[in-house]
C-alpha cells in the first residue's frame, strides 16, 4: 500500500489532554488503518500523521479524531515526510 502514496505530507496535532497508553494505542492502530495514511505516532498530548494528501487531507484527519472524542488543541500542517 505504501508505494501507493504519492503526496506525502505530515501534520502535528496537539491534543487539549494526554491520552493514557491504552487509548493512544488504540486510537494510531485506528489511524493505521485509514487508506492513504501512511504512519502515525503518539506522545503524550502530540500525535504526528503522514498522509496521503490526495487522499485525505488534515481537515478529514481532525473530523476523524472528532468523531473518535479526541479533542485537539492545535495543529501544525508540514511537507515533510519524516516521522519522529
């Protein structure tokens, strides 16, 4: 699936609370399972996605984590393709 994505990009999405480890797994197993994302990792109050942007793009991303009862704080949208 990976060599499928073309337009790579990442974005940084602050959470308004710290997710415990049970949750934060469960919600980046969630988001690895999306088509056109390509990784996805958790920190505390930080998750960081890279995405397919002609699949979905940072406002799909948001109503995704929405849905889910994820509140977030901020986000910062990027070109690069490196998670940390």
């Amino acid at each position: 699936m990976l060599e499928s994505l073309r337009n790579l990009k990442t974005s940084e999405i602050e959470l308004r609370q710290q997710l415990p480890a049970p949750e934060g797994e469960w919600l980046i197993g969630r988001l690895l399972a999306k088509q056109g994302i390509a990784n996805a990792t958790w920190k505390a109050r930080r998750l960081l996605i890279e995405y397919d942007a002609d699949v979905f793009g940072s406002a799909e991303i948001l109503s995704f984590l929405h849905s889910w009862g994820v509140r977030v704080a901020a986000v910062r949208v990027g070109m690069s393709s490196e998670l940390i």
